[in-house]
C-alpha cells in the first residue's frame, strides 16, 4: 500500500482548521500529523494545493443508497451497494440501518454486517437496528404491526453480532426494567427514537445506560411548560448524543442552531437517515409496498409523511452552514468525531490522529468535495 505525505493545505483538527501541518500515511494508517515534519524518501507526496484536509464523514443511520433498502435484501452485496454510493459523498464509515422488521430479518442483517466486516467491505462499523421494539403513537414510517416486546430472547438477537458494533434504537417506555442495562452489558449502544417516553422515564433509562436519541425533534415526545419530554430530556442532557437530520425540512432552522448550541459540536450528530434514491438516478422507491418519493432532499409518502430523506452527509454539512451560520470546523466535527465519539469509535475514525484509519475528504474554501480517501486509498 503506498504511503503518502499530504503537505500545502490545512487541516480540520478538532474544532480548528490548521495551516502549516504535514499529514503521513502509512498502510492505510494515519502514521504522523504535525508542522515540519520530514518526509521519507519513498513516500509519494500530495499537494494540496490550500485546499482543506478532513476526517471522513461518519454516519450512523444509513436506510439505504445506489438503489439499494437494506430492508429488501440484507446480504453483503447491498451493504457494499450502499457503502459505494454513501463514499462518492465522503462518507467512509456508516452503520447499515435496519427499519422496523420480523425478527428472522433482523437476524438475517446482523449476519449480513457481520459477514461483510469479514469480507473486508470497506467502511462497515455495525449496524444500527431502528426498531422493532417503539411505541406504535410514534411509527412514523415504521410498520407497527412489526414491533415486538424486548424479552430476554430479543436481546440475545440483538447483541449477536460478532463484528463490529451494534446501536439499537428504542422506545424506553416500552422496555421492561433492566433491558437497557442488559443490552449495554453485552456492548450494545442504546439510542431513544420512535418514542412518547416522559423525561422522567428517559432520565430512568439515562441511568441504564442509554446514551442518545434518534433524529431528535422527529417521531418523539416534544418539550412543553411541565412536560419536558424526550426532547428536553436530550437537550437538558449534560452526557448524550443526538442525531440530527439537516435536510431543511425535518428540522426547523432555529431547531437546529439550538441543538448545536446546546450540545455542541462532539455530541450533535449529523445523520443521513438516507434511503435508495441517494446516489442512484431513481426519485422514488417502495417501503413495505408503498411508493416513497424522493423530492429535493427529502422523501415522502404520497400522504405528505416524511420517510427518511435523500440527504448525503455532505448535503447536510452545507445545510447547517447555511441555515445556522455555525463555521465549517464545528460542522465537520459532527459529521465526523462526534459519531465515533457516540459509538465509541474516535480513536479508529472520525478524526485526524496518529493511529486513526486514513479516511480523508478533501475540501476547497467553499467546502465542496474535491476528492476522498478510505483506508489510504482515493476513490
């Protein structure tokens, strides 16, 4: 594998771009990162030209892409069909995501990750399972007919993947005391999403373990004058994380400038929540039988409901620059360390470090994407 020295630009470092550095690649490995460092005879050398140098996107909840729903067909060949069309937009670690399903499907996409992590498939962390354990009040796409009761066989299933690492997204109200703290044990990351939890219930799950919510503002208990909610609860929270879905339509501007401002740049977590249409010539898809259509950065049902979004991590970026007028350091830090952070990850992604995986986005000074790297290797 050839290594590399990437020198004449900046560098995304945290929540400061820097000038003056000298990056290294070895083996697909960050190997040094710093100002005046001397560069091997043998390594090739990368200018880049003042452009910006930044972590690869992270991105943990990944519905589908190239044409491909996890859903439809949980094997290796649609995680690598969605892996290939989510990279072209610089992201270069994902969970595959699994919406609501029967359990024989769902043990069917913990094998599939796990079979595809094996087989080298580049940029597989886990899997993120959306369900089936939420509170049908808050389904929103979700096929309710599909959710379960989490008894200790569910929790076997869910954290049975050999492979990499496991988030389960649930309703906290709906989970018998313990489950959490069950789940976390076996090493699973537990998220609230699809849930009409009371904030006292989600400080109680809080103390199980669970460690963020799930598109916050969406498919959740809202904040009112005696009645936090789950999205005060997340707000208030001085620990977890939250995913965030900056399309522009799933949450209001403001919404997301204070959630950013609240939680800050390590623990606000852009997602994609992306569904087939992203990165494929195809503007619709079918959900469970029903036509789903993608318009602008957003899908939809024919009814007007949301159902994920046509949203690349990319995209989003620019939306939450333009929409919240928050600087392009702190925005790259939620698309990229506070993920790793949230799954435990940072020291393998999600940043510029020594030791990390060399998984790089080149950006210009309008944050276009001029060119990506995963492993050490450009796209």
């Amino acid at each position: 594998m050839t290594s590399i020295a990437f020198l004449n630009g900046s560098f995304a470092l945290g929540e400061q771009i820097v000038s003056g550095q000298t990056l290294l690649v070895s083996r697909g490995t960050i190997e040094a990162i710093g100002p005046d460092l001397a560069i091997p005879a043998h390594y090739d050398r990368y200018d880049l030209s003042g452009d910006i140098l930044s972590p690869g996107f992270v991105d943990i909840q990944v519905n589908g892409g190239g044409g491909a729903l996890f859903n439809d067909a949980p094997t290796v060949e649609t995680i690598a069909t969605i892996a290939k069309a989510h990279a072209k937009f610089g992201t270069t670690s994902l969970l595959p995501t699994l919406i609501s399903d029967d359990l024989d499907k769902v043990a069917q996409a913990i094998a599939a990750v796990d079979a595809a992590i094996e087989a080298g498939v580049p940029g597989i962390l886990g899997i993120h399972l959306e369900g089936p354990f939420l509170n049908a009040s808050r389904k929103g796409v979700h096929d309710a007919s599909k959710f379960k009761v989490l008894d200790p066989n569910a929790i076997e299933l869910l954290t049975s993947l050999k492979r990499g690492k496991t988030l389960i997204t649930l309703a906290p109200e709906t989970a018998p005391p313990g489950a959490i703290a069950e789940l976390v044990r076996r090493g699973a990351v537990v998220f609230a999403g699809h849930t009409e939890a009371s904030y006292e219930q989600i400080i109680a799950a809080e103390a199980e373990g669970l460690r963020g919510f799930t598109h916050i503002f969406n498919a959740m208990s809202q904040l009112s004058s005696r009645a936090p909610g789950v999205v005060g609860a997340a707000l208030s929270s001085p620990n977890s994380f939250s995913g965030l879905i900056a399309d522009g339509v799933h949450v209001h501007a403001a919404n997301l400038a204070l959630v950013a401002r609240l939680l800050g740049p390590q623990r606000t977590v852009l997602v994609s929540d992306a569904m087939p249409t992203l990165g494929s010539d195809q503007d619709w898809f079918e959900l469970k039988g029903e036509r789903i259509f993608a318009r602008g950065l957003t899908c939809y049902t024919p009814d007007g409901v949301l159902a994920g979004s046509n949203l690349s991590m990319h995209d989003a970026l620019g939306v939450m620059m333009q929409q919240t007028g928050i600087q392009l350091a702190e925005v790259l830090q939620m698309a990229s360390h506070a993920p790793a952070l949230a799954m435990g990850l940072e020291v393998q992604v999600g940043q510029l470090a020594v030791g990390a995986q060399a998984d790089f986005l080149q950006l210009d000074a309008q944050a276009n994407l001029v060119k990506v790297w995963q492993n050490g290797r450009q796209l």
